[in-house]
C-alpha cells in the first residue's frame, strides 16, 4: 500500500522481481516531500508495497538524517546493519501519521519516509493471497459480463 502521503503520485503495484529504489516525492498534498519506494526506471511513479512483502537491499540499509542530528549523535547510528527486511505498517490507531515501514530481522523497525534516499531493494516475495494470473483476470471479466453466469 501506498501512504497517505502519496496520495498525489501516480501509483502501482509490487511485482516479484521489481528493481526499486528510495525515491524522494514532490506532493501536492503535504507541498513537500516524502520518501517512498520507486521502480528504477520510472522514478517519478511510486511503488507501492502491500505488508508482508520482502526486500533484499544492494547494501546495508541506512536511515535518513539531518545535521542538527550528526551534532549529537554518532553516524554509525544510522546503519542498520541489515540488507533484506519486510514491509509492514505501523501507527495504523493515527490516521495523519507516516505508516509505511520496514521491519529488519534484528526487529529494527524503519518509517520509509526515514530512509536515505537512493537505496536500492528487489522485491523477493509478495504476501500470500497478493498474487493473481492473467487467465485469472480475464475469466473473472469474462464472468462478470455474461448475463447468463451473472443471474
């Protein structure tokens, strides 16, 4: 699923394989930016992640920071140290809130919106339930239209 944030970007869905990468947005919404997950070669369309779904990174995953944050902490604290985790949604009780995140296997959990920009994932596995087949599709328009079958 895609945030709340990204309402305004053109979307669509994860598939097994997809190449993504971080991508900073320009919304309308916010009139600022938000961080989510883009194909590699369609930068300006969000690639939206239904929960349950796996990442393998290129490299360690690292978090976004600001400076005023590098003045007090170390910068070793922004590796994760890990480089495949899950997407899930977190704060779903807090409807205006970023619920877009992705869950580490040391149990690390990281808003994508606080993700350093240009960080390359493959999507390795979709959620049981999330896949369908192209025959599947077209039988269940078939279906739908014959008033036969529809009764």
């Amino acid at each position: 699923m895609c945030d709340y944030s990204l309402q305004d970007v053109a979307s669509r869905p994860a598939k097994v394989g997809d190449k993504l990468i971080t991508t900073q947005f320009a919304t309308r919404f916010s009139k600022a930016f938000t961080r989510g997950f883009s194909a590699v070669d369609e930068p300006s369309v969000a690639v939206c992640l239904r929960p349950g779904t796996e990442l393998a990174f290129e490299a360690e995953v690292y978090r976004h920071f600001t400076w005023l944050q590098t003045l007090f902490f170390n910068k070793d604290r922004w590796n994760t140290g890990q480089k495949v985790g899950r997407f899930r949604q977190i704060n779903l009780d807090k409807p205006f809130t970023q619920h877009d995140a992705i869950e580490f296997p040391d149990g690390q959990i990281v808003l994508l919106t606080r993700l350093r920009a240009q960080q390359r994932a493959t999507v390795l596995q979709l959620p049981a339930g999330t896949h369908t087949f192209p025959d599947q599709e077209q039988t269940t328009a078939q279906h739908s239209a014959d008033p036969v079958r529809a009764a």
